[in-house]
C-alpha cells in the first residue's frame, strides 16, 4: 500500500492532509468461527479475523471488519482488516495510527461519520496533534451534547437560502473529552445546518412510526412486538396513577406526546464538528458531502467486484482476496476520476473485459472492443479504428491515463 501511495502521489500530487474513513463488513460463506487462544490468565492470545459482530447486512454469518481511508479525490488511499467482533469506532484509531506511520504523515484531518466522534477518539486526535470533522449526535435526550441542542432551538443566527430550503449557522464551543479535572478541553467549530427537504422526510417517517407505535398501546400487542420502531414515542406506566395499583402485567400504553414534539425540533437538522475553527462553513460542507464517496466505494467492492461473501479461510488467503479486491477498486476510481466520473464502475468492468489483442503475424494484432470499449476510448482520446496495430502501439494504450489532467465532456 506504501508503494501505490508514493506512485499515486507521483503522478497526481496527491496530498493525504485531509482524509476520509469509514468502515464495513464482508460475510463469509460459512458458519465457521476462527479460533481463540487464551492463556492460563484469562488473555486472548490469538483472535483469528472471522468472527460474529453487528453485520451491516444483518447477516448471522462470520464477519470481517474492513477500515478504508479515501482521498479528496475519491481515490482510496488505505485499508485495514479488523476482527468482525469490533465495533466502527474501534477500528478507528489504530487505522489511523497505522496509515501515519506507513505514509509518513504528520499531521491528518480525518472526516468521518458521528461513530467514530466519540470523546476516546476525539481526545487521543488532539493529543498527537490530528485534526477531525465529525457528524455529531444531536436527537434524543441523552448522549446529545446539551448546548448543541440549545443552539440549534435558538431563533437568532440562521442564514437562509433566497428559496427558503436551507439554513446554517456556525459557532465556536468548548468541548469537555471527559469527565475528571485533568481531562482536556478542546475548541471545536460547530455547523448546524436545516433542509426543508430533509425535514419533510422525517416528518414522513415519524408519523408513519406514530401510526405504528398507536397499535401498541395494546398492552398485549405491546408485549408481543420485539421492533423498536415507535416505541420511543410511547409512555408505559405500570401503576395505575388513581389507585396506585401496580400493573406488571396490564400497564397503561399511550402515546408520549411531549417527546414526539421534542423529536419534530430537530427535523431536517444535521450537525458537524471540526477541531478546524478557521475552515469556512462551505469547506466544511463540502469535505462532508465527499465522504458519500466512500460508500460508493464499498458499494463497488460488494456489488461489482463480488467481495463477498468470501469463501477463503486461511488468514493469508483473506488479506490476498481484500489486496486484490483494494487493487482493482483503486484503478477504477483512478480510471473513473480521469474521465470525470463520466461512465460507471459497471460500464468499465464491462468495457475493459471484451478488450482484447489477438496475435496476428510479425508483431501485430488485431484489436477487438464493445460499445462500452468504444466509449471508454473515446473519453481517454484513444483512436482503436484502424483494428489492427503493432505490438509498441499496443504497449502505449492507456500509459498515461491516471495523471493529474482530467477529460471533461467538451473536450472529447
């Protein structure tokens, strides 16, 4: 990975000082865990990768966790395997400590979602000196940071669109990473942001989970029911508020209506934080919305490159099969970013597997292409009309196709 990164950087200037990281799972086609080896003490030894954990396909099988970091160009930049027993946020900090050490970074802004913001992670980043951009937790009554929360209610700062869709507003806090004296208190920059598209989605969802949650003030339903669903909306009251009367098996059910009013404030809002206090509000946006592209990448690992579920077991064969699969994901999105995004992680895979050079006589070949071919080609500014080529010819195809310098739709 050190290498690529160095040959990367060669041919695009890249430049790893703000980065992306999520992670995901890959399942296994079997039911077999690996081995743990624990010593007379109780220590784990050994812990083998495949393990049961929260499965993002919520899938009973074996899991792999898999850590990637990304580019602001949307180009991965380094992975990680994890045990599938560990949680995102785990993962978080070795990832990171592991892609300093082999890339000789000194300092990184990492961008994340609200799983890895967690008050561990955050206080070791400042510690060594590392910046971060979070989505931070802002719903609910507990574990959402209280003057957020108060911020966000405040009429006073918002600045709104012409259209009056979108609304922000940006202020400096004081953030606690714990609670003892000694612990630090950092200075973070918080964006709060409001989409009247986003809201009427939740508004949407919540009442559907209200219709819902009406069906269970039937104490019997109630019982029988294991989905979360609306049940953070109703009031379950075990003594009858009359009498006194402890009901274990009868309670009262009824809609809690002061926390689905609570809820509806915070429709259509999402938070970032950033140890960045001069980044501007629109950087900050912007760095955020990159980070879709990191789905995007294990969407292209699960889907189009078959990832999963993987039939190897053998520790070796495991991190063979995930290099190949980070090898042939990155030259997709070098391909991709090359031709600005202009044809699709399938269309390439389709492409590039009906190119082919059949030997002729004395050095020649014949060249054979699809449609996709055809339009890859063109977008790369190679000419394969004349069908038949000579073997340095053939050597030259796509020799230069992932510098710096992008295609974009009037130049072809």
């Amino acid at each position: 990975q050190n290498y690529l990164h160095k040959q990367i950087c060669k041919l695009r200037n890249r430049t790893a000082s703000l980065v992306f990281y999520d992670v995901t799972n890959y399942y296994f086609e079997t039911d077999t865990l690996d081995e743990i080896t624990i010593d007379g003490t109780g220590k784990i030894l050994t812990e083998g990768l495949r393990q049961r954990g929260p499965s993002k396909e919520h899938r009973p099988k074996p899991i792999i966790q898999l850590g990637l970091f990304m580019d602001m160009e949307g180009i991965p930049i380094s992975y990680k395997l994890f045990r599938g027993n560990q949680t995102d946020p785990i993962t978080y900090l070795p990832a990171v400590k592991e892609v300093k050490k082999q890339f000789g970074i000194e300092r990184m802004i990492v961008v994340a979602d609200k799983a890895m913001n967690s008050k561990t992670n955050v206080s070791k980043m400042f510690k060594q000196g590392d910046g971060w951009l979070f989505s931070q937790k802002h719903r609910g009554k507990r574990g959402a940071p209280k003057d957020i929360q108060d911020k966000i209610l405040e009429t006073e700062g918002w600045q709104f669109n012409e259209e009056m869709t979108f609304a922000k507003k940006s202020y400096l806090r004081q953030r606690k990473l714990g609670n003892k004296k000694d612990d630090p208190v950092v200075k973070e920059k918080v964006l709060i942001t409001w989409s009247k598209k986003y809201a009427d989605r939740e508004k949407i969802r919540r009442d559907g989970a209200l219709e819902y949650a009406s069906k269970l003030t039937n104490a019997e339903l109630f019982r029988q029911t294991s989905k979360k669903g609306g049940k953070k909306y109703l009031d379950v009251t075990y003594c009858d508020p009359e009498t006194g009367e402890i009901l274990p098996y009868s309670p009262i059910i009824c809609i809690d209506q002061e926390e689905v009013d609570f809820d509806a404030q915070f429709d259509g809002i999402n938070v970032l934080v950033t140890s960045e206090i001069d980044m501007s509000d629109e950087r900050i946006l912007e760095s955020y919305k990159e980070l879709s592209k990191i789905e995007d990448c294990f969407r292209i690992t699960k889907t189009d490159l078959e990832s999963r579920p993987v039939y190897v077991h053998k520790e070796t064969r495991i991190q063979g099969h995930f290099l190949i699969c980070f090898l042939a994901l990155m030259h997709l999105r070098l391909l991709q970013n090359r031709i600005n995004w202009q044809l699709s992680t399938e269309k390439l895979i389709i492409a590039m597997n009906s190119a082919k050079a059949t030997k002729i006589k004395d050095g020649y070949y014949r060249l054979q292409e699809n449609a996709e071919m055809k339009e890859l080609n063109k977008l790369l500014g190679i000419d394969w009309k004349k069908g038949i080529v000579k073997l340095e010819e053939l050597n030259n195809y796509g020799k230069h196709s992932y510098t710096t310098e992008k295609i974009g739709k009037k130049e072809v």
